[in-house]
C-alpha cells in the first residue's frame, strides 16, 4: 500500500478515544511510509488525522471542494491539497489516488464514503480493500446490519468478507496489507434462480 484514504469525521465525538485512535492509526500510516488521503479538513477527526501524519514525517494529500475551502475549513498546512469543484469530483479522485480505504468514527458523511466505496468493490470498481477502525464499538451497529443482510440473503459472505473490521489500528493496517484481491468476475456474480 501506497497511500490509504481515511473517512473522519468532522467532530471529534465526545470520546477521547476516538481522536486517540485516529492519531495512533496516522502516525503508525507515516511510520510504515504509507501516505494519507483524506477529505481535507483541519476539524474534527479529519483535523486529527492530517496533523498526526504529518507531525510524524508522512504525505498528507486532502481532496475538499471550493465550496468548503471558501467557508475556511480546508487545512492550509498539507503535503497537498487539491481542490475539485464538487463532493462527487472528491469521492472519486480520493479513491482514484488511494489503494485501500479505512473509516474512522463520523457521522453520515464518513458512513457515506465508506459504504460507497465498499459497494465499487461489489461491483468491481476497484479491488481495494476498505476496512473500518472499530473504536470503543463505534461500528458494532453497522457490522451487525452487514451479518444480518448475509443472513437474510442480500449480501453474499464473500462480499461482507471485503469489510475489515478491527480495533487496533496496527492490525488493521496489517489486515489491509495482506487483503486477497479478488478477481472482478467473482464479485459480479448473480444468482440465476
């Protein structure tokens, strides 16, 4: 892995454990060489992120639409920040310049990327692997609704497979760099009944 994207939220929550987390899983990122993409903001736990990473030596590239820049919440301090003229233009040029992908605690926005990425894996889009950094059971809500979808049928094990999930930020990087890169036709299969 090159370069991984991290979905953050904007808010820190209200756990300390949350931005501990992100700052642990950015400084480890840096430490391995692996730069950072993530939405450009200098709040919340994006802010977290971007200032862990690149207080550790690593590459931080932001991607954020004028619009945000223009209401001043892009980070001024990145290795790069490129600006793009739309939320969709920033989806697909941070998945465009990363070859894996983590959620960190966030709201519906972090929710959002990552189920969408997820989905361009189904779909072969990509061959990435996404993971999620499951801090303190931010998530457990999430990864039950994906077991029950492969219980009730809509979500085939293999593709809920995709979906790492883990505590600590160096196991799941560790995970993500060893993900089986599936082959597009097994992902696309359907079901013929």
């Amino acid at each position: 892995m090159r370069r991984v994207c991290v979905y953050a939220g904007s808010n820190p929550g209200n756990d300390p454990a949350f931005a501990d987390a992100a700052r642990t899983l950015a400084t480890t990122l840096a430490e391995r060489g692996i730069g950072v993409v993530y939405g450009g903001g200098k709040v919340g736990l994006m802010g977290v992120i971007a200032d862990s990473a690149l207080a550790a030596g690593g590459e931080v590239i932001g991607v954020m639409p004028q619009a945000l820049i223009d209401r001043e919440i892009g980070h001024r301090g990145l290795t790069e920040l490129e600006v793009v003229d739309s939320m969709h233009e920033r989806k697909a040029r941070m998945a465009e310049l990363a070859d894996a992908f983590i959620a960190v605690p966030g709201g519906i926005g972090t929710l959002e990327e990552l189920i969408e990425v997820y989905t361009w894996s189904q779909l072969g889009i990509h061959d990435n692997g996404c993971g999620i950094l499951n801090v303190n059971g931010y998530y457990d809500g999430l990864i039950a609704f994906l077991d029950h979808a492969v219980i009730s049928g809509f979500l085939r094990p293999q593709h809920r497979d995709v979906l790492v999930v883990a505590d600590d930020p160096a196991e799941l990087l560790d995970r993500l760099a060893a993900f089986e890169r599936p082959r597009v036709g097994k992902w696309l299969e359907l079901d013929q009944t």
